[in-house]
C-alpha cells in the first residue's frame, strides 16, 4: 500500500468520524443544555491530548501558545467551536457541513487579501462558483431564508481564522499540543455559551452524558486520523478525501434525523465541494 492510498484511508476514517462526532453532539443537546455539553466534551479532549503530551513528554502549554499568532487562533477557535455547537442544535445537520465544506476556499481568499498570497485564475474561478455553491444553500429571498444557517457561515468563517493561524504558528508546536488549545477553545467557547444562559447550567446526565463521552471518543480518534493524514500522504492527494465528510453526514443525517435536504441544498454542496476541488487540486495532481 502507497503512502498517498494510506493517507488518502486515514482521511476518509477522519471524516467519517467526524460525521459521527457532530451526530452524537447533536443528540446529545436534545436533551442538554448546549453550553454545559460543550465544556463536558472540552474536558474529554483536553483530558485525551494532555495525556498524549505527558506521555510524549511535551510541555501541555509551551511559550509558543501564548504568541500573537496563536492568540488569534485561539479567538477564532473560540467562535468557530461556538457556533459550530449552536447550528449542530438549531439547523438540519446536512446544512450545517455542506456550508462547513467552504472553509478551504475562504482560507484561500483570506490568505489572498490578508498575506497577499499569489492566487491562480483557477482558484478564483472555484471561489466564485464555491460561494455560489453556498448562496444556493442559503436560499437567501425572504421566504426561502434559513436564518440558522448564519451561525454555520460564521463557524466556516472562524475555522478559515484558525487553519491560516495554523499554517503561520511555530512549527515547534506538536499535533497533540494543537489539539489541547484545539479543545482548550472549545472550553472557553463552552462556558460563553453557558453564560449567555445561565438558567440552564446543568451537568448533562443519563443519555446526553454517554453520548458527549462518545462525542469526546470521536472527536480524539477523528482529529489523530486527520493527523496521520496529512503526515503520511502528499496534501495535493489527500486533501480531496476531506468532501466525504458530507457524503458521511448526509447519509447519517437522512438515516438518524429523518433529514430529507432538498434538491437545491444537494445540487449547492456539490458545487461547493466540486468548486472546491478544482481550485485547490492541480489538474496534474489529481486523484
């Protein structure tokens, strides 16, 4: 087996735990509080990657977190996390990750305008045929307008934050120390949310709380696959196999939920997860 066929498996395993991750999440806030279940799977990962770094012995918290870069990625963690948790509450789960699919794109454009990183006619092209992708998704007249779908455009927004943050961070800062302020943010994000509702700050129990441990379980194995992912296999190859994140949530979605996305949210993710390979994979590197 091939480097790339490895990564490219390790990608595929990531995203579908990842599909389930937001499933057992989304469950899990039928009958909890949001807030409170955030914090509780914030502890799960935090918990997961400081063993990691104890046993690797890694510094949990080294110098390099506390940089300006990393700040700014934590802020944008922070948002993401909390609105990400709000639209897997409040909006059709299948909205929520096909919006999530554009992330990639406004990390190109975010680098364009903000590092004035060089952008090919190709990418342009997929950035506005991706947005438009989105557009068709939101459905944005009146009567057709889903307003929780804002809180999945403001999560795909801070994600785009913190994947550039990421690229610009030391490169002394380990996956695992990555995953603690990862579940760190989460943390913060999570008592914010309780905050804003203190009325029902309730430690989750009975149902909600085995699905937040699965959540938790998830969530670590998914964010390691995704690591070995991009160590093992040439990105250009491996990147592509992160769109079956939507191929997995909508099956589990319309298998669970009862979802039925109709034609226009199915015809705008495939634009956006179309748009997004032609920008961002090479038609010389394609797999």
């Amino acid at each position: 087996m091939t480097a790339n066929l490895r990564g490219s498996l390790f990608m595929i395993l990531a995203m579908g735990l990842f599909a389930v991750e937001d499933m057992l999440f989304k469950f899990a806030t039928l009958t909890a509080p949001v807030g409170p279940s955030v914090i509780v799977f914030a502890l799960i990962g935090l918990v997961c990657f400081g063993a990691m770094c104890a046993f690797r012995g890694q510094a949990i918290l080294p110098a390099a977190a506390f940089d300006r870069t990393m700040l700014i990625r934590t802020v944008c963690e922070v948002t993401a996390r909390a609105f990400f948790a709000l639209s897997l509450l409040l909006a059709p789960l299948t909205t929520t990750t096909a919006i999530l699919q554009a992330t990639p794109l406004v990390v190109v454009l975010a680098a364009a305008v903000l590092l004035k990183t060089p952008v090919s006619r190709r990418q342009w092209v997929g950035l506005i045929l991706g947005f438009g992708g989105v557009l068709l998704i939101l459905r944005p007249a009146p009567s057709l307008f889903d307003a929780t779908a804002i809180l999945a455009i403001v999560a795909t927004l801070g994600f785009a934050g913190r994947d550039l943050a990421t690229r610009l961070s030391s490169a002394s800062l380990s996956g695992q120390q990555l995953g603690v302020l990862g579940f760190g943010a989460l943390l913060i994000g999570g008592v914010m949310l309780t905050a804003l509702n203190p009325a029902e700050a309730a430690v989750p129990q009975g149902p909600a709380l085995v699905y937040l441990l699965g959540t938790g379980l998830f969530g670590v194995l998914a964010y390691s696959s995704l690591t070995m992912a991009m160590r093992t296999g040439d990105i250009p190859k491996v990147t592509p196999f992160r769109y079956t994140r939507l191929l997995f949530a909508t099956a589990l979605a319309m298998a669970i939920f009862g979802e039925r996305p109709d034609l226009t949210t199915l015809i705008g993710g495939a634009i956006v997860v179309a748009s997004g390979l032609y920008a961002l994979v090479p038609p010389s590197r394609r797999v």
